[in-house]
C-alpha cells in the first residue's frame, strides 16, 4: 500500500510537471505570436546597448516599405487609390492630413532608446500623430525592433551623426563620415537611409555645410528638456507659444520627456495642431533643398 501511494504521488507530480510546461509554451505563443525568439530580443533590446547577434536580426519581419491605408480603412474612413481626397485632404503616415489646417513636427534627438521611443509612438499612434526621431548612427544596432517600428508606422527617421561629436570641431572627412556611417546604420535596419540631418548641439561652420549634402533641420521651439530634465517645464514652453509651421525640440533619451510627450500630444491635438513629421510639414509648406538650414515652416 505504502509503496503504490508512494508511486501515485510520483505520477501525479510528472503529470503536473508536464501540464505546467504545456501551458506555459502556450502563454508565451500566445503572448507573442512570433514565439519567445522576439521576446528575447525585445528584452535584451530594453537592456541596453549590448548589440544583438545578425541572426536575431534577421530573424524578425522583414521591413516593409511604408504604405498603411490600413488604419484609415479600419477607422471607417474612405479609402479611393488616389492619395488626394476629393475634400482635400490626404493620405499620409497611414492617415489623412490636411494641408491647410495648423501642423507642428515635434522632433526627438538622440535615441535611439526604446524604454521612452515606444512610449511616445504609443501616444502618437493613439492621436493620429507621426513624429521625427533624429537618431545616433552607434546606438541603432541597439534598437533594431524600435527602428523597425518608426520606419513601419509613417514615423520618420533623421540623422543625427554616428556617434553625435560636434560636428564643427571636425575636419571635411570626418564631417562626411559622421553622417554617412548613421545612413548605413540606419540603411542596415530598415533598407532605407535617413534623409533629413540634424547637427549636434545644432553646431556648424563652413566645413560642416558644404559637406552635408542633405536638408539640415533646426528648431525653432526648444523645451530644454535635456536640462530641466522637467516635464511640466517641457509642456508649459511648447503650450506657451505652439503655433502653426513650428519645429519643436525635444530628446529621446530621458523619461522626464516621456511624461511631457505623453501630454503633449493630446493637448496639441485638442488645440486642433495636426502632428507630423518633418518632411510631412515640409511638403505642405514649400518643400525641402540638400544643403539648406530650416529653422521652422510656418506661412
Ligand atoms: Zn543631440
């Protein structure tokens, strides 16, 4: 008797061990259709700057080109080929924008770091907004799942140099360099290399403008949050003076910027400002030239 009870509890426990195991497989699945594979990555990616082996890599999605009428279609909108409404408006970033009404480019340096970048697309996607994240050529391999999603979703992708020295202490090469080796960072990720350049500390001579020969995108609105490390602070000089064509500065990098982005977005929404990227501001309101300085688009 003692011994068959003895064999019962044995089976029992082997039963239960194996249950468990099923079920947790399962949960996992089930919590990310693409199996723990990218779950792994997700977290080392959180971690820190330790780069990812090529195979993790390659082993996600693919990138797409961007092209996501998608989410206008499951918003009820309608949907027709051309990219111009018969009202209007048109299809940009997966929404619909109109050219004539307030638009403002919030811009975010120094990322990429996915901990706050995910958590302002989060809020941006929520709001119809789109974003530009001016990201640093060295930390891209970092990042590779929080890249993908800027580029996938209508976020745009700047240039933010490889490893954001200052630019005017540099000779022509090394100017050259900076801004060519973030591209094929970039390039390396997504297939597509950023256009747009911001300069570090927005510091620049001769030198560095006859050798960058894409648009240079300055501000005109800068919160300072790198400093006041503030989120109030952030939020009350942005709504204290937000108007129409501005290009407004903020960074990637801290949680403090974060909060303020996360109220933002819906309060700049609700002063009816369309969020947009930079080349989205630049294409209603006069286009962009390599090798120019754009401060703001305002009419
Ligand atoms: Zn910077």
């Amino acid at each position: 008797m003692r011994r068959n009870a003895t064999q019962v509890k044995r089976w029992t426990t082997i039963i239960l061990t194996a249950a468990c195991m099923l079920g947790a497989t399962l949960m996992a699945y089930a919590k990310d259709p693409t199996g723990p594979a990218l779950e792994a990555l997700t977290e080392q990616e959180t971690d820190g700057p330790a780069a990812p082996q090529e195979e993790e890599i390659q082993a996600q999605e693919p990138p797409q080109p961007q092209e996501a009428p998608d989410e206008a279609a499951s918003q009820g909108q309608e949907t027709q080929p051309e990219e111009n409404r018969a009202d209007g408006l048109v299809l940009s970033g997966g929404r619909y924008l109109d050219p004539n009404a307030p638009m403002v480019a919030l811009t975010f340096d120094d990322g990429p770091y996915a901990p706050v970048g995910n958590r302002i697309m989060d809020s941006m996607e929520q709001y119809d907004g789109r974003c530009t994240f001016f990201v640093v050529g060295d930390r891209v391999a970092s990042y590779p799942s929080e890249i993908l999603r800027m580029h996938q979703n209508g976020h745009e992708i700047g240039n933010h140099t490889y490893n954001h020295k200052y630019l005017d202490k540099l000779n022509a090469e090394q100017v050259r360099s900076q801004v060519e080796l973030c591209r094929q960072a970039v390039a390396s990720v997504t297939g597509e290399a950023p256009v747009l350049v911001r300069l570090p500390g927005g510091r620049k001579n001769g030198t560095v403008l006859a050798n960058i020969p894409y648009p240079i995108i300055m501000w005109n609105l800068d919160t300072r949050d790198w400093k006041t490390r503030n989120a109030s602070s952030s939020i009350q000089s942005v709504l204290g003076g937000v108007k129409d064509g501005d290009i407004i500065l903020m960074h990637e990098l801290y949680s403090a910027s974060g909060d303020a982005a996360a109220a933002l977005i819906p309060a700049l929404r609700e002063r009816g400002f369309q969020l947009v990227t930079v080349s989205e501001l630049a294409r209603f309101r006069g286009g962009l030239q390599n090798g120019a300085l754009y401060y703001s688009f305002g009419r």
